[in-house]
C-alpha cells in the first residue's frame, strides 16, 4: 500500500527568526528526498533537525512513518504517540490509525538508537505455504427426499436468496465508498507544500465520513450474506434439524482507510 508522507508548513513567528525557519523548511525537503528513495536514517536525521528549530507536530509523523518504513516499528511507536500527544486531534487521524496498526503489538522503545549507517528496504518475506484443512468430519446417510406440493423453492430458500443479494450489494456499496474515501485521503495527503488547510478541509471531512458510512453498511452487509446462506442452507432441510457442536470458529473481519 502506497504511504503518503505528511506535509509539514512552518510558519514564520517574526523577523529574526526567519533563518530559522528557512532552515527548518530546507531540512524538510532534504529530509522528503531521502524518504521518497527509501534512504530512511539521513530522512529522520533531517526531520528531527527540523522539528528542533520549527516544532512542527506533522514532522513527528513523518519521523514515525520513515522508522515502520525501516523495520523499527518500536521507534515508529513512541513517534506516533509522541505525535497524538503533541496534536491530540490530527489531521490525519485515519492514516495514523493505519500506520499504529501496521506495528500492533510492539513496545514503543524508550530512547534513539546508535546512529548507523542507513540500510536498504527489507527483502519481501517469504511465502508461507498454506497448511491444508483437516479431514471434513464423515457425511451422515442421505436423507430420504422430500416431496413439496410444487416441487420447486421453498420460501425459506427464496428468503435467503434475496438477502443474501442485499448483503451482496450492500458490501458492493461499502467498497465503493472505501474508493471514494482513499481517494480524499489522497487528495489531502498530496497536497503541494504549504497548501493552506481550508483548500484541501472538504476533502478530509468528506473522505472521513464516507470511512464511517463505509464501515457500517459493510457491517450490515456481512450480516446479510450470513443469514441469507444461513436462510438458503436451511430451506434446503427437512423440518428436522440436527445441530453439532465443533471444537472451531469462523471470525468474519471487515478493515476501511481512509
């Protein structure tokens, strides 16, 4: 998944501190080149540098982003926290739920590790070979068939056809708007440097709002395939029903970034 970098816009506080601020800003595009071809430690050099002169929260992200990046999701970490401490409600709320999730489950380290030289981009792991599923448990005799006045569906499987196919479509919705919200997200997050916030404000109102829509009609959709199978299985059965209970779990997971 392509990672859009944050933009970071120092503002200048007054006249003798304009030099500063120059140099913060040249360190940010120094910083951005090295990002951009994966030369990751001479990026956070150059980002930390720059958050010391402009104190400009984004940066803390971007140095996150330039550490999980690198493999060190411990770094990665403390920056993200430090950066939801410092801007308690970002921007880019969204995209940091996604990053913090990339590192789940690692402690965020304490201090900087020993300057070293930079290192090339981790080789793609392995891939793991698929275990394959354990014997189905014997199929009981065949029932005797059923006779029905018609000799076609019976309600119960119509039923389920039909929401099944709501299921269906609300799914098909919800993944339209996943789209349309990464689309927004995109349009915020390549924004050129300095872009005032009120040009690029509608897009990330619109791109948050289509993520939550998303995730609740893909939700309801979920559930409408479930019961329509559900539906369709049992139409196909006898009045009797024979229940067994198995020692395993399905675990059905929906995920929207905007």
């Amino acid at each position: 998944m392509r990672w859009s970098i944050a933009l970071v816009a120092i503002a200048v506080g007054s006249a003798h501190a304009d030099d500063k601020v120059k140099r913060a800003q040249e360190l940010f595009v120094e910083g951005r080149r090295h990002f951009d071809i994966g030369d990751y430690a001479p990026a956070i050099a150059s980002w930390k540098e720059s958050y010391l002169l402009s104190n400009a929260p984004l940066l803390l992200f971007n140095i996150g982003q330039a550490y999980r990046l690198s493999g060190n999701c411990a770094q990665a970490n403390r920056f993200y926290l430090n950066y939801k401490r410092v801007e308690p409600r970002p921007k880019n709320q969204v995209e940091l739920d996604l990053a913090m999730e990339k590192c789940k489950g690692v402690e965020p380290a304490t201090s900087d590790p020993e300057p070293t030289e930079p290192t090339p981009p981790a080789a793609p792991p392995e891939p793991v070979t698929a275990q394959p599923p354990p014997p189905s448990p014997p199929s009981p005799p065949p029932e005797p068939p059923r006779h029905t006045d018609g000799g076609g569906m019976t309600g119960l499987q119509l039923g389920g056809i039909l929401t099944g196919a709501a299921g269906a479509v609300a799914l098909g919705y919800a993944t339209l708007l996943v789209v349309q919200a990464n689309s927004d997200a995109n349009k915020v997050a390549n924004a050129p440097f300095g872009t005032p916030w009120s040009t690029v404000d509608r897009y990330d109102r619109d791109g948050k709002s289509k993520a939550r829509t998303a995730k609740l009609v893909g939700a309801a959709g979920g559930v409408a395939a479930i019961a329509g199978a559900t539906m369709w299985w049992l139409g196909r059965r006898s009045a009797r029903v024979d229940v067994a209970v198995t020692p395993s779990h399905a675990e059905v997971v929906c995920a929207f970034a905007f």
